[in-house]
C-alpha cells in the first residue's frame, strides 16, 4: 500500500510515526486495536465529536435540529512497519470518511501526542512550524492513493525522488504539485473539510 510505504520511506532507520486516525465504523476501530495489542504497540482511545443537522424530514420551527455524532479516535507510536500497514489495511475510513495524520517523529513527546490529537480531530486546522522543525515530517492522506506531505527536513526534490520509488513498485505514475498553506506568525493553517491548503517546505 502506497501511503504506509511513503510514511516508512521518509523515515531515517528504526524510525517512528504517530498515527492519529479517525474511525467512522465502530468495527474497524475494534479491529485496529485488537491488532495493535497483538503487536504489542501501546495506543490511546478517546473520541471526537462533531454536531451536524439532524436527518429527519421534519423540521424543528426553530429551523433545523443539530445532534452529535461521536466517532473513535485512535492514536498509536508504531515502529513496525508490518503494523502500520495493517492499519490502513483493517481501516476504511481514511479513503472516504476523514483522512489519516501521520507524524515522522524524531522523539516521542506527549506535547507531540497532544498535538497531533488536536490538529486530527479539528474542523481547520493549524499547524505549529515548531511541530514541523522538531519532527521529521507530518503527513495527511488524500483519497486513495494521495498524501499531502509537510516537513521543513526533506527537500521537494527527496520527497518526489522516494515518492517515484515507492510508486514503481506499485506501477503507479507519481503526479505532484506543490501546495502552500497560509502562514501566521508560526503556524500553518489548513483546513480538513472542504478545500485543503497544506504547506509542503
């Protein structure tokens, strides 16, 4: 699979990444764990909530009636390649539901965790540089073969250079395009719904 292989790819020997990922089915968050506790991989498990119109033809007079919807979140440190492949295999979620956050860690930090947790489960988004900077890329999935790419530690020219690899393997053709965010201060903001403007440094 494409978007795992990228994620190891960009990652210096015996790296890391901490994958944040949103499930829109309960069954496939049970799976994940149940394959992560397997493999001996510690993992979080929390939930993100979001309210949305009601689907019911029946309109309050107020105007429409709002409930929240909860899904599980996931959040796990994977070293194993072999694991974070199975993640993207037992989930589907990420190819139509809410893309997937990868982080290419240079050390594990609960300021990381926290972070990356609040930037995956956030309607707009905004990406500290110092998260960019410390770490060694944080990656974002964009449908089924795609990913957005954010790092301040690979050059445009080593991320198309190992994104060609990995997708001869797969006798897929690599189509790129560079795509800047909106800076603020030490921030770069995108948004996960709708119109998406990572920034790739």
């Amino acid at each position: 699979m494409i978007v795992p292989e990228l994620a190891v790819a960009l990652l210096p020997p015996g790296g890391k990444v901490l994958l944040a990922a949103v499930a829109d089915a309960e069954s496939e968050h049970l799976e994940a764990v149940k394959s992560l506790r397997m493999a001996g991989v510690p993992f979080s498990e929390s939930v993100m909530s979001y309210e949305r119109d009601q689907k019911s033809p029946v309109l309050s007079l107020f105007g429409r009636r709002k409930e929240t919807i909860t899904k599980p979140f996931l959040m796990a440190a994977i070293e194993d390649p072999t694991v974070l492949h199975r993640m993207f295999e037992v989930y589907k979620s990420w190819l139509y539901f809410r893309d997937f956050f990868i982080l290419g860690l240079m050390a594990e930090s609960p300021r990381w965790k926290e972070m990356l947790g609040r930037i995956a489960t956030a309607s707009r988004t905004e990406v500290p540089l110092e998260m960019l900077d410390e770490n060694i890329f944080l990656m974002t999935t964009a449908q089924e073969h795609g990913a957005y790419v954010m790092t301040t530690k690979h050059s445009r020219a080593d991320i198309e250079e190992i994104a060609q690899r990995v997708c001869s393997k797969y006798n897929v053709q690599l189509s790129t395009r560079e795509r800047i965010g909106k800076t603020t201060g030490r921030r770069v903001t995108a948004s996960t719904s709708g119109s998406r403007r990572p920034v790739l440094l």
